[in-house]
C-alpha cells in the first residue's frame, strides 16, 4: 500500500460505486489523498490499522442504523476507536430503539454493502431517506478518512472539504451528537 494524489488514473477494475464517488469529489474540486488495498480489503482491525498508518489518519466508524419499525435509517459516523452504544444515541436522538440496518435496507438506500459504508454513500440518496449524524470528535479532526464506497481503497480530505462542500452539495445538514461511549 502506498500513498496517492486524487483519483485513478486508470478505472479499469473498480466498481460503479466507487467510480461516482471519485467523479463526485472530483466535481467538487476536493483534494483528497488515497491508498488501494485490493488483495486486503479493510475487514478487520489489522488491516485498518494499516491503512490509517498510510493515510496518517483513522478512517471514521460508519453505522448503518434504523429504528424498530424500519422506517427511519440513520449513518452514524464517530471516532473508529470510540466504543458505540445503542442506548446513548438512541437517547440523543429521541429514537426509542435503534439496531442496525440490514443488507438489503442499505443496498437499497445508499447502494452500499457491508464494509464499505461511507458518508459519500448520501450521493445515493437523492430522497434523503437516511439521516446523517456525526459525533462532534469527527468535526474536531483536522482530516476526515473514509472509503470511496468500497473497502478496497481508502481517502483522506480535509474535514473542512466535508462540511462546506460535500455535506452542501449533498443538501444533508448532520445531527451532532456527544458520544462517550459509556
């Protein structure tokens, strides 16, 4: 794994997904750095530690989350080493239970399969069926890693890029929340 400027040169090999999320940031004019990790894609703690070694920033937790009824979805991004409980968002929220997204709910939603869930996933979600909500951590951080909706590459912009370009031209204004994990 090495270190690299912006998209692939070369698209041959990479999905349609990760494909418009490159052409998305592209668009936008984001700087972003990235590293390719095909033969390992990021699975396990191991191989994520690798990566945020390379970029020189922790790719954020990306939670697919729905309440009880399967009526509302929600992406949670926070801190990857911060602990996740349920019962402390769901209390933020004002959501009486929450649990996660099945596979199907985020195919369907964001064209994302398990791994790979990433807040660049929303250029998808033209409805705005999915509420994004970031824990305060993530916008304190200098740089914002992610994957380009696949978990064989991974990126890192500038947080600022997040919240005054994407975020904007996705037309998504996230829920902050205060996580402790406790």
């Amino acid at each position: 794994m090495e270190l690299l400027h912006g998209s692939p040169a070369d698209m041959r090999g990479r999905s349609a997904r990760e494909i418009k999320a490159y052409e998305f940031l592209d668009k936008l004019g984001v700087e972003f750095d990235r590293t390719d990790h095909p033969e390992t894609p990021a699975t396990t703690m191991e191989v994520c530690a690798e990566v945020d070694a390379i970029l020189g920033v922790h790719i954020c937790k990306n939670l697919f989350l729905c309440n009880r009824q399967k009526t509302s979805f929600y992406l949670l991004v926070m801190p990857g080493d911060k602990p996740f409980k349920t019962k402390e968002l769901s209390g933020q929220l004002g959501v009486s239970r929450l649990s996660f997204g099945d596979e199907e709910q985020m195919a369907a939603l964001l064209d994302l399969h398990p791994g790979s869930v990433s807040v660049l996933g929303l250029v998808n979600d033209e409805a705005h069926r999915v509420q994004l909500v970031m824990d305060e951590d993530v916008l304190r951080e200098d740089m914002f890693g992610c994957h380009p909706c696949e978990n064989t590459s991974s990126i890192r912009f500038a947080t600022k890029e997040l919240t005054e370009k994407i975020l904007p031209a996705l037309g998504v204004k996230p829920s902050i929340v205060h996580l402790v994990g406790c």
